[in-house]
C-alpha cells in the first residue's frame, strides 16, 4: 500500500484506492471530522471517521497537534470546501498532543506570540506557507545562477578582515574570556589564539568571492553572514542569509542589469509555482490591513505586487537627483522625515528610499553614483573624486534589498582608500594582490535572501520569514 503526501491526495486519480496518509491533526470536529496537514500543501484533507468502528480511548488521543497515521479509502467527498476526502479504515496515533499545553490551537495567534514559539510556530498556516516559499526561492536563487553560467563558491564564514570596514562583528575566540592571554603591553594576546591572529563571523563573503570571480568568471556565495550591529528594527537580523554574485569584466550597467534580471527570474518563479501559498497570503495580508488606517495600506494585493516588479523596467536615478527630489518633497519641507535632507552626502535612510520608491516613482528604484564618504573602501571611485560606482536598489515596503558597486581594481587608488580608512593593509594582502595580477573591470552585489523572502511573502518583520530569527538580546532555539 502506497503512503502520499496530502499534497499528492488532494491532486491525483487515486480515487476509490486505499491510501496510506501521516500527518498532524489541525481539528476534529464532532468526532468524526479529521482536518490533517503533513506540511507538502495549505490545504488539508479531510479525513472522516465513523467513530462507532474506533475505540473511545484512542478517539480521544485525536486533539489538534497530533501526529497521526492514517489508513483509508480515497473517495469524492460529500461536503462543501474540498474534492476528496479519506474514508478511515485505520488510525495509529504516532504521537499525541495535550490540549491543555499544546499552545498552537485552532485560533488566530499574534506573530509576537508565536515568535515565542519559533519552534511550532511552522505549524501555523501562515508560516508553514512562508517557509514553503522561502524553500522556493531559495530554489530560484541556485537555479538562475547555474542556468547562466555561474558557479557556487563556498566563501569563509570565519575570517580576519573585515569587508564592510564598520566593524560590527562577532569575534570567534577560543581563548579564556575570563583569563585570557596578555601581551606586554597589557591587551589580548590573540597569538596565543586558536587561528593565531583575532578572527570573526563574517560581514559578507564578497572580497573572497571576488578572488574567484577573477578566474572562473562570474560565481555567487549564499550563505550565511553576521552583524553585531545593536538594531532592534523589524528590518534588521544579527544572522541573516546573502546572496552574492561576482563577475569578471562587468561594469555598473551590466551589474545593474544583472541584479534587476536576476530579482524578476526568482519572483517568476514562485508567481508560477507557489499559486496556492500567495493566495493564502495575499488574503492574510488583505484581512490585516482592513485594520489599518487607509493611507498605511498597501497599493496593490500581494500577488499583483509581485506582477509589477517583474513587469516593470526599474527606474535608474543617480543619488545626487535623489537628493534633489527628497529635499524639496513635501515631507521633507514640512519636517515629516525624522532625518531631514539638508545638503549633498547625506546617507540615506529607510524613510527616504521608501518615499523614492513608494511616493515618487511608484516603482522599483536603482540608485547609483553615491558620496563615496558613505560607501565602502572597495567600490571604484568615479572621476569626480567625489562618487564612486555603487548601487542601491531599492523596493516598496522593504526600502533597500540591494546593495552593490563596480569594484576599484586600480591598486594604487585601492591603497589610497585603504590608507585614508586606516585598514591595515597586511590584513588584505591576498586582497590587493588581485590588482597586480591580471587586474580588470569586475562587479558584484549581495542581496539579503531574508528581504527578499519579506517582499514576496507580503510580511511586515523580518523576524518571521527566517526559522530562529537572532537579534539583540535573543539567540532561543
């Protein structure tokens, strides 16, 4: 007898078969009626038991949270809201489920609440569809990269630089936090350290993704990568998944086109795939913005959303007329923004690419050309002295989902930068030896997987489309 999944059942020609189903109970009404969800599909299948065949003490075991095997007949069913539904022959209880503790009953629960319980929470409808379509896309990612010729570079996550230059790491240490090792002059020996030299999680595996991109071409990281950075937003992650291409001989347009491309193919993707998932959570997110105020609601559904990026040609605007157009919008004039644009150079904030994008152009937006006071040491410095070539792309609800730039392969203005940001240029020897060595034109930019997943699920923390998010003052799990 064959065992399927209730995704299988609720789509296949096993009609007046007898089937074979595990699963875990969502409901059991009137002791006859078992809703059972394995996790392959939303839907559950409706699973009718003749309670007068079953014995009353394993009828009882049969709560919401239940693990169930289930033996029975694939029939039509007789009732409203699904196709076909299993006549038991069979129930064996795997494992049961107290309905006095089991906190994941029947009923609408707060997201704050299930954070609580990261570990059950994928029980619910709404995240078991978020993490059906962050399984997706992760897919995509992988599947647009080898279908256009790149390969799949495992880069460090620990390691001594740091490529961001903020600093905001996590050191890796084995030493004795309580006695470590000191030198003469009375700071931390770190020779004495297992890799013999101070090291960290990584920020971001782009420099040694740049290595291979010059020789083999174009190649990607997705992995994961850490910042100790204290941001208790519904933005940020202190663990957090990046994608990463580089490519030889690319500039900032091809880099930009690479980028929009790459973001319409994995929407693609689970538009066509993941049908059942986005409608379930296109309606959710209709159900909770009829609470909002109607200037906080989004402009279009979720599904349509997703459309429109893919449809659409991104707008390119240089920084310096972003900078113009947010400084004399309305919000701005009349002190809305919390960080007010008054001059050239200012970093832009969440509240401002969102205006960009959401206000003003109503579309996604890439800018390009920024201060190069606000970018990192590695990003090719534009002719002005002022600018270099990086890029940002920017989407409604999420702000920036991109980051990118042409790299600087002139050695001699690399050693300027790194001299002028005090980076001890020993630390990136291995680095710089890419621009004596058959230098060229290369580009590249990382994307935050978990934004990503935030944009095409329609959810409004980040906290909720990753498994165990960590933040600040929380590693549970």
């Amino acid at each position: 007898m064959n065992t399927y999944s209730v995704k299988e059942l609720l789509s296949s020609d096993h009609l007046h078969k007898e089937v074979t189903v595990n699963g875990w109970v969502k409901t059991f009404r009137s002791n006859r009626f078992i809703a059972l969800n394995d996790g392959s599909t939303i839907n559950n299948i409706q699973c009718v038991v003749n309670f007068e065949d079953f014995d009353e003490n394993l009828l009882k075991q049969i709560n919401t949270g239940a693990a169930l095997k289930i033996v029975g007949t694939l029939t039509e069913s007789q009732g409203k809201g699904q196709q076909v539904e299993i006549q038991v022959k069979e129930v064996i209880v795997h494992g049961g489920a107290d309905p006095e503790t089991y906190p994941i009953q029947p009923k609408k629960h707060s997201l704050e609440f299930l954070r609580e319980k990261a570990h059950l929470r994928v029980r619910t409808n709404t995240f078991s569809a978020i993490m059906r379509m962050r399984s997706a896309l992760s897919f995509a990612v992988h599947q647009y990269f080898q279908k256009n010729g790149f390969y799949h570079v495992h880069t460090p996550i620990i390691t001594g630089s740091d490529a961001e230059g903020a600093g905001e790491m996590f050191r890796v240490s084995t030493l004795d936090s309580k006695n470590p090792p000191l030198t003469d002059e009375g700071t931390i020996d770190y020779r004495e350290d297992f890799f013999g030299k101070e090291t960290n999680l990584t920020v971001s595996g782009q420099l040694e993704a740049e290595t291979y991109a010059m020789a083999l071409g174009k190649v990607y990281t997705f992995g994961p990568t850490f910042r100790a950075e204290n941001s208790n937003t519904s933005r940020h992650l202190a663990e957090f998944w990046m994608i990463e291409p580089e490519v030889a001989f690319n500039d900032l347009d091809a880099n930009m086109d690479l980028a929009e491309d790459f973001i319409k193919d994995v929407l693609s993707y689970v538009l066509e795939n993941c049908q059942e998932d986005l409608k379930f959570l296109e309606q959710r997110l209709l159900d909770e913005e009829k609470r909002k105020p109607q200037a906080e609601r989004s402009d279009m559904p979720l599904i349509e959303k997703l459309k429109f990026v893919v449809d659409n040609t991104f707008k390119r605007v240089s920084y310096t007329e972003a900078i113009d157009i947010l400084r004399n919008c309305k919000p701005n004039k009349k002190k809305q923004f919390k960080y007010i644009i008054d001059e050239w150079g200012a970093d832009l904030q969440s509240e401002h690419e969102r205006y960009l994008v959401e206000k003003h152009f109503k579309c996604p937006v890439i800018l390009f050309d920024y201060p190069a006071k606000i970018k990192a040491f590695y990003m090719r410095l534009n002719e002005d002295q002022k600018t270099v070539r990086a890029m940002d792309i920017l989407f409604p609800g999420i702000g920036e989902i991109v980051g990118g730039s042409q790299r600087e392969e002139r050695l001699d203005v690399l050693k300027e930068k790194i001299k002028a940001l005090d980076i001890d240029e020993k630390e990136l020897w291995w680095y710089l030896d890419l621009r004596k060595f058959g230098t060229a034109t290369h580009s590249g930019f990382g994307l935050g997987f978990e934004r990503l997943v935030l944009f095409a699920t329609g959810m409004g923390n980040i906290r909720d489309v990753i498994p165990f998010p960590r933040t600040p003052q929380n590693a549970e799990f």
